[in-house]
C-alpha cells in the first residue's frame, strides 16, 4: 500500500474512534478513567486488528481469485454499461 492510502485508512478509522468517544462520553456522564482506559485499549486493539485481519485473509485468498480477475473486470464494466443503459432509456421515456 502506498502512504496515502495508509493515511486515509489512519484518518477514517480515527473519525470512527472519536465518534465512539464522543457517543461513550455523552453515555456515561461519570465514567472513571480506569473505564474509560479499558474502552480506549479495546478500541484500539481492534482498530489494529481488523485492518491486519482483512490484509491477512486477502493475502491468503490473492492466489484463488488472482487468475479470475480480469473476469471480475470485464463484469464491471458491463454491469456499469446496463446500469447507464438502463438509466438512458428511463431518462427517455420520463422526459
């Protein structure tokens, strides 16, 4: 991966984070720092983990789906040229 899609996922993953704070802090009007260090090393274990996992089993899987790929390519692109069909026709007859 290149730096700026490390930094994006940095970023996104922090917004997530902050709204889970933000959420926690508005529900617990009282919550003591030994409470919220726990929900603070809980979110940050599977903020790491989750993105590693996913790395991880795609890294496993690569091999099975890489001979397949440009298959998956060629159905994109037709999928996106019906959706754009099928939105011209209705344009058409709606107008």
């Amino acid at each position: 991966m290149d730096f700026l899609i490390v930094l994006l996922i940095a970023i996104s993953l922090s917004f997530d984070t902050f709204a889970i704070s933000i959420s926690s802090g508005l529900a617990y009007q009282q919550i003591k720092f030994f409470e919220a260090s726990k929900i603070a090393i809980t979110l940050a274990f599977f903020q790491t983990m989750m993105p590693l996992a996913g790395w991880g089993f795609g890294e496993q899987i690569r091999p099975y789906i890489e001979p397949f790929y440009c298959f998956f390519l060629v159905l994109k692109c037709y999928a996106k040229h019906l959706k754009l069909k099928k939105k011209k026709i209705l344009t058409h007859y709606i107008h």
